[in-house]
C-alpha cells in the first residue's frame, strides 16, 4: 500500500486490543486530537499506542493536532434552544450561557471584527445567520437565515469577516511543550492563515530546546490559508486540508478543486499532503459506507493524497476497526490503477546545491518505470531524498535506510515509504550489500529483482546524493 491511513485515539479506540487491531488493519499514524481530554488521557494514548507499536512490529507515528483558537458557543439548556428562520436574536461575548434569544460566543472580537450582512455559521454550517446591527459593545444582534436546534458548545464559523485572533492560543503553547516531550512525530497548527504562523510554530519548537521535535503540518482550513497556500508551503513540513471547517468557510462547490490544486501543488514540493473529515462519517454508526464515500476515497488516492484520515469514525464511532478495514480495500483497489504514478516534475537549477540530487531523484524513478525495477532503496540522515522520491510518486516500492532514529517512524505519513533503521557503514560497497541484505531479510524482495540504489559517495562523507546505481537481489 502506498496511501497511508491516520486514525484518531479517542473513546472507541483507547484500549491496546483496538490499537493494535487497527495497526493491523492498515493504521499508519495515530492522531491525538488536543481539542478533547487533557495530558493525563493523551500520555495514557501516546503509552498505549508505543505498546501496540511494538506489539505487532508497526510502530506507528503520533500525530498531535492542536486545537487552535476554536471559536464556539456557550451552555445550552439540556433540551436545546431552537432557532427559527426570520427571528431576531442576541449574540453576546460577555454572558457563558445561552438562553431563548440569546447565544454566547467565546469570541472578544464578536462586535469589533464583524460587519453588518455578514454570515455567521453554527454547527457546521447547519445554522445560519446574518448580521443586522451592532447593539451594545459587546452585543449583535442577527436573524436567523437557517434555523435548527442549537445544542452546547458548537463551532462557529465567521467566513466572511477577517477574523483578528492569533494562530496559537495560551493552551496551545502549552501542549506544544507537551507534545515535544512526548516526543510527538507531528504536529499540526489549526486555523494556519499566513506562513506567519507557522513561523511563529516553529520558533517555540526551537524554544523548547529538545534535541528531537516534531514536523509541523498546516491545516488549511481558513480562506486564507486558500489564497496564501503557496507562500504557507514554503514554510511548513506537511498540509492537512480540513475539510471539515473549509467546506463552512468556503463556498462547498469549491471544495473538490480546492482539494486537487492543494494535493498537486504538494507533489510538485515533494511535502506530504493529508485528506481528512467526513471520509466515513456513515461507519460512525453503520458497517457499510455509502457509495459517494467509497468514490471519496478513491478520488483522493487519485489526486494523489499522502494520507487519509479518519477522525470521529475511529475516535467516537461504533466500528472503527471496520472503517480502517474499509478505506485499506479502497485504497489497495485504486492503487493498483496507472495514472496514479509519476506525478513527479523536473528539476530546474537552483542555489540552493540540490540540482544534481534532485535530477538523480528523478531518474531513478524513471529508470525504475523503464526497467521493471522493483524497488528503489536510498540512505540518508535528513529524509530529504525520502520525500523527494515520494513526490514523484513511483511505481516501485521505496525502501529507506538511515542512521537517523527518529526518521523512520516520521516517514510512515509519506507516501509510499518503507523505513527502516541501519548504521551507516564507512563504504558503499558495505552500505549496498547491507542493504541487500535487509530487503531480502524481510522478504520484501525476491531473487533476481532489479533495484535501483540512491546514494552519497563518499559515504563517509555523509555528502548529498550523487550515485545511481542498478543491480539485482
């Protein structure tokens, strides 16, 4: 399989029983949702699924995903309120409760942001109002355009004001410490809207000063993560495209394109690029998909998606071992169709000294195409040359080796990449024959496949790749 699959932790799946059936159901990655719970819940996830990992020889990678300035309403009465189209209604930010004709909004700049015919959305967009005046310094007053029952504390999306809030919250910096301690693999920024604030991410990395921390992915799930996408790719290890609040704050005919231009755009970089809500919101409940989430999935392994991820269909929902049972046939069916490889583009010369590594990259996934090879195997410290190869998505397996411990469990969100751990030997005659060995070892090849092999030389040198060279097992 070369599209990784991540699963939420949550209720339905906190026990080691369930982690390690889905590691072996096709769980790559296990994400830990820091909008729910607390540290004392996320260390017994993060113990659990290290455990699971080593239980069944697939250790996988934790992804943390902040929650970001979550904008949302305040306590409901138990039975909801109910709010009707054309009726007038208070918003307030000084009040934590909601009552008939009155709904609190965590949000400080709720009268000072927001202009007047502007949509405000709850709930997923389930309820919809527009803006009618500014009544007090810390009152609106709006009309209900979409009404529905208004439960506690559901998101609200403003997606047409310009929101003035920062990226990362007090708590966020927080569970950054936390998660570097836990020594997370990954970790996602919620709500990224300028290369700003993953610069700014990365600077309380650094602060922490640990030896080992996390790649960081962008959530675009802001219009203005859409429109500053380019320059946010730039900065960012991986993007996540949210579907879930994107498909609120922009017009949901977009969407689909969105998803293409973003995945495309992340090839050509050579970043991973994560799919994620709503993939089998119908197994929550059910034990079969629908066919529109079927063709969901395949259309996304067709874009040529990193990842997919489930969230409540593996955190909350009934049948979370079936929904991962589910997405791997998909994947494993669609995977087998042809205009899924070589997405790969050329490279042009730079300045920054990686022309002839990234001209060998290319070849070798060309040379693998034109000779049948069945893999291509490469040795490197950075990952660079791993994720390089991923983007030009290859027919044949990619196999890398490493010095670097940290690096192979990382690599389990890219696409494509098997990793393993190996001591760099002093030559490449060693390093070859050593590679052969471990491929053959895990009977990942056969006798007389051809492989294609990447390296620095000198190898002690531990230079940038320049060596292509093709043999047999």
């Amino acid at each position: 399989m070369k599209t990784k699959i991540i699963a939420t932790l949550g209720p339905a799946s906190d026990t080691l029983e369930v982690m390690i059936e889905l590691l072996h159901a096709g769980v790559d990655v296990f994400r830990i949702n820091l909008s729910h719970q607390g540290p004392a819940e996320w260390r017994q996830r993060v113990a659990t699924a290290r455990l699971a990992g080593r239980r069944t020889g697939r250790m996988p990678a934790l992804l943390f995903d902040l929650q970001g300035p979550k904008i949302r309403t305040g306590e409901t009465p138990p039975e909801g309120i109910q709010l009707r189209k054309g009726e007038e209604i208070v918003l307030t930010n000084s009040f934590s409760q909601c009552a008939e004709g009155l709904i609190f909004i965590n949000f400080e700049g709720l009268v000072t942001d927001t202009r007047v015919g502007e949509k405000i959305l709850i709930d997923d967009g389930k309820i919809s109002l527009i803006v009618k005046k500014a009544d007090a310094a810390d009152r609106l007053i709006a009309t209900v355009e979409s009404g529905g029952l208004l439960t506690s504390r559901k998101g609200v999306n403003f997606p047409e004001t310009r929101l003035q809030v920062p990226a990362l919250t007090e708590a966020d910096k927080e569970n950054i410490k936390l998660a570097v301690e836990m020594e997370a693999d990954w970790l996602a920024l919620s709500f990224v809207r300028q290369p700003a604030d993953i610069v700014e991410l990365r600077k309380l990395l650094a602060e922490t000063g640990a030896i080992h921390q996390p790649a960081v992915i962008a959530k675009i799930e802001k219009p203005e993560a859409v429109e500053n996408f380019s320059a946010i790719l730039d900065v960012t290890d991986a993007v996540m495209i949210a579907r879930g609040d994107l498909g609120v704050e922009v017009p949901f005919e977009r969407l689909p394109i969105i998803q293409k231009e973003i995945i495309k755009k992340c090839i050509a970089s050579a970043k991973p690029v994560i799919v994620a809500t709503q993939m089998l919101e119908a197994m929550m409940t059910n034990l079969q998909p629908t066919r529109a989430e079927i063709n969901d999935i395949a259309n996304s392994v067709l874009d040529g998606a990193d990842a997919l991820m489930l969230s409540g269909e593996t955190a909350a929902g009934q049948h979370p071992v079936e929904a991962v049972k589910t997405m791997q046939r998909v994947i494993d069916r669609i995977e087998l169709q042809g205009e899924i490889y070589n997405r790969g583009t050329v490279p042009t010369p730079s300045t920054t000294g990686r022309f002839i590594t990234d001209t060998l990259i290319l070849n070798a996934s060309q040379l693998a195409d034109e000779t049948g090879a069945k893999a291509i195997t490469a040795y490197t410290n950075t990952g660079y040359t791993a994720f390089k190869l991923a983007g030009h998505r290859p027919r044949a397996k990619i196999f890398i080796f490493t010095d670097n411990p940290w690096l192979p469990v990382r690599l389990k969100l890219v696409w494509g990449i098997e990793a393993l751990f190996l001591p760099k030997p002093s030559k490449t005659v060693d390093y070859t024959e050593l590679m052969r060995q471990a491929l053959a070892r895990n009977r990942w090849l056969d006798s007389g496949d051809l492989v294609i092999h990447l390296a620095s030389f000198p190898l002690s040198a531990k230079g940038k790749t320049n060596m292509l060279h093709l043999a047999s097992i």
